[in-house]
C-alpha cells in the first residue's frame, strides 16, 4: 500500500516558504495583527520608535550619527527612496551588480535619470575588487558606490567589508542592499562608515511583508535635501516627519509595524544576528548536504554561499519536471522557488524565516521520496557552467 506523504506545516497549517521572503513567521508574529490602530495614537507612536531605535541597534549604528527610517512598501520601494534620496541629480553612481538586484538599482537610476556606471561580474562570481577600484581610479566623477550584501538571485555573499575599505579610500558614499542579509548576517554601519543600507521587514528579521526601511547617516541625510524625485519616496522629508510628532506622513501599515515590533522582540529573544546567523548557518548546512547525497548541485562553493538562499543546477534527467517536482513540494507542504540565473537552469530554496533543523529534514525526506516516485536517477546537472571560484 502507498502511504500517503507526511505534510510539514507551519503553526498555523500553513505550507512552509522555503522561499527569498515573504517567508514562514511565527504564530505569535502573525496574532500581534488582531488588532486596530490608530495612526496618531501615542502607543502606536511609541511602538515606531521603540522599531527604529531597536533597528539602529541590530545595524550597529550610533542613534548620534544614523538614524533608521521607514517607508511603506516592499523592499525595492527602500532601495528606490535610498538611491534617488542619496544620489543627487547631477550625481555619479557606481553600481557593482552580480544578479537580479543589481540590475533593478540600475534600472531605478535610469529612470530616476541618474548618472551611472555599471560594473558587471556574472551572476556566480565574487565583484572583483581590484576592477572596482580601478573605475573609481579611472572616473572620478564617480559620487556613491551600490553593492548588493547577498545576491539573493544566486545566494552568492558579496565582499562588503572590502567594498566599503575602498569607498572610505575613496571617498564615495556607499549604498549597501542588504534586504536578504539583514539581521542575519553582520553589517555594522558605524565600523563600515557606511552612508545608507536598505533592508525589509520581511526577511531574516522575521516580519510580514509592508515595510522598507532605510539606515542611513544624519550627515548624509542633511545634505540630501532636494535630491528626491518623488515625494512618497523622499527620505529626508519622511524622517522630518518622525522628527516633528514622531508620525509617518502617509497613511502606515500598520498591522504590519506591529507584527515586525512582535517580530524583532523574538529576534532579540533567540538571542539576535549571533543566534539568528547560526540557526540559519545550520538549516544551510543541512539542506546542502542532504541534496547534494541526492545528487543535487548547488550553483556555489561554499566559500561563496550566504546561508540564506541556495541555488541548486536543474538536474538533467528528462525524467525531472520542475513544475511536478514543485507541487509534490507543495503537497507535502514545502514551498520552493524557481530559478532567476541567466547562466544556468536552476531552482532555489531558502533556509531562513521561522524554519529550523527538523524543517530542513522533513524536506529533505521530502525531496528523496518525491525522486523515488519520479524515478529519477541523475540530479546531477547536464554540464557544468564553470568551475566554482
Ligand atoms: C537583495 C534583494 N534586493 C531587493 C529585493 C526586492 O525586495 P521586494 O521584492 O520586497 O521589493 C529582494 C527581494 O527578494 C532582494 O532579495
């Protein structure tokens, strides 16, 4: 007799995201939206503050010299309002791009009409640095660096330490993505000196998706007056906003504030960035080595892997249908991601939300007894695209 799939789910019966965000949250994430607020309420105004003062903490910036400021929308509304409030009209941006990410802050300074180089390593490569440094040598009219801290389109770890030595040597201002990376993996913008970094509240900080937010220095801030090309976008006029009642200026999402307050006490509770790193460090660790005895190939060595998404080579049995491999995924309860290389077919899956080591198991059971029914004998990948660096 053919048993029936053991099905995983989350607290609620939901179906596990082993997806780049919006990602599994915890019961309690989700019940602290059952109620109302009021926009102008003082417990909500506090409950703003108490986010972007714990948001300054996890980002290693000092409340003297940062300050963190929300926007409404998903990630890419905080990395627009990052690029066009920072970068003025006349202003010269190096973008350094590995993937997706890269190239829609490209696409954002195009339409926003911003100058811009681009500097372009493929998709499963580390930028290199001496290249870097050799435009910023070669063109000085070069003002702000762009750099992705994890290029969630393969799971690749940028080098940003070294990016940020060389925007301090330099003297550029330095713009960091970190939407996939935050709370996660270490970033401090103090040490870093960095001008701005823009993340989510929907990603390792364990939120429901509604709010971007931009870290960034009051210095910078200050001379970003009269940058902005859009007002729902315009950093500078939506911290004065905070600064004058503590209020945001247009209407807040706010279920989603109260979630991602609820959220970042649990992050805090796990024990912050140090525990919250190891556990996503683990469910990495597992879900590679369970594939890889599949037969799996994961896109990157692990020197270049951020434990937070991998990217995994399309078998090429043609017996392997992704579109079945998928929904036997999702009906035992596991939710994957397709592939967003240009260099190869691929598939990814995330290790980080409210997952942990058992999660990443169950999938792996899940993933072999699917193989079994499929019987599929190769997942290795038909060629290899190049040998991992
Ligand atoms: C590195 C990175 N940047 C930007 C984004 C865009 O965020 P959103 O889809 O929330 O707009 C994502 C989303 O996954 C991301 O991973």
């Amino acid at each position: 007799m053919i048993q029936a799939p053991s099905k995983a789910m989350s607290e609620t019966g939901d179906p596990l995201l082993l997806t780049p965000g919006p990602l599994t949250t915890s019961k309690s994430v989700k019940e602290a939206m059952l109620h109302d607020w009021g926009s102008r309420d003082s417990a909500f105004i506090r409950m703003n503050s108490e986010m972007r003062d714990l948001l300054l903490d996890i980002a290693g910036a000092d409340p003297q010299t940062f300050a963190a400021i929300p926007i409404q929308g998903s990630g890419t509304f905080a990395i627009e309002a990052m690029l066009t409030t920072f970068v003025p009209r006349q202003g010269h941006i190096l973008l350094i791009v590995n993937g997706a990410y890269g190239h829609r802050a490209k696409e954002i300074c195009r339409i926003a009409g911003r100058g811009l180089t681009l500097y372009e390593s493929p998709e499963d490569a580390l930028p290199s640095v001496d290249e870097v440094e050799a435009i910023l040598k070669r063109e000085n009219s070069i003002t702000h660096l762009f750099v992705v801290h994890c290029e969630t389109t393969s799971g690749i770890l940028n080098p940003i330490e070294e990016i940020a030595r060389l925007a301090r040597m330099y003297q550029k201002d330095l713009l960091v993505d970190s939407m996939s990376a935050f709370g996660a993996l270490p970033l401090n913008c103090d040490r870093l000196q960095l001008t701005a970094v823009a993340a989510s509240s929907n990603k390792c900080l364990q939120g429901v998706p509604g709010i971007g937010f931009v870290i960034c220095n009051l210095a910078s801030l200050e001379s970003a007056k009269g940058n902005a090309t859009s007002l729902v976008l315009d950093l500078q006029d939506q911290y004065q906003g905070f600064k004058r009642n503590g209020q945001w200026r247009f209407t807040p999402p706010t279920h989603a504030i109260s979630a991602f307050r609820q959220a970042i006490e649990e992050f805090q509770l796990e024990g912050g960035l140090v525990a919250r790193n190891r556990r996503y460090s683990n469910n990495c660790r597992i879900l590679i080595e369970g594939m890889t005895k599949l037969g799996f190939k994961p896109l990157l060595s692990t020197n270049l892997q951020a434990p937070i998404i991998v990217t995994f080579r399309m078998p090429a049995d043609p017996k392997f249908i992704f579109s079945t491999f998928y929904d036997e995924l999702k009906r035992r309860g596991y939710v994957i991601y397709p592939g967003k290389l240009t260099v190869a077919d691929s598939f990814r899956v995330g290790c980080i939300g409210a997952l942990d080591a058992e999660h990443m198991h169950g999938f792996i059971e899940a993933v072999r007894e699917i193989l079994l029914t499929m019987a599929i004998d190769l997942c290795a990948p038909l060629v290899s695209i190049r040998s991992p660096e």
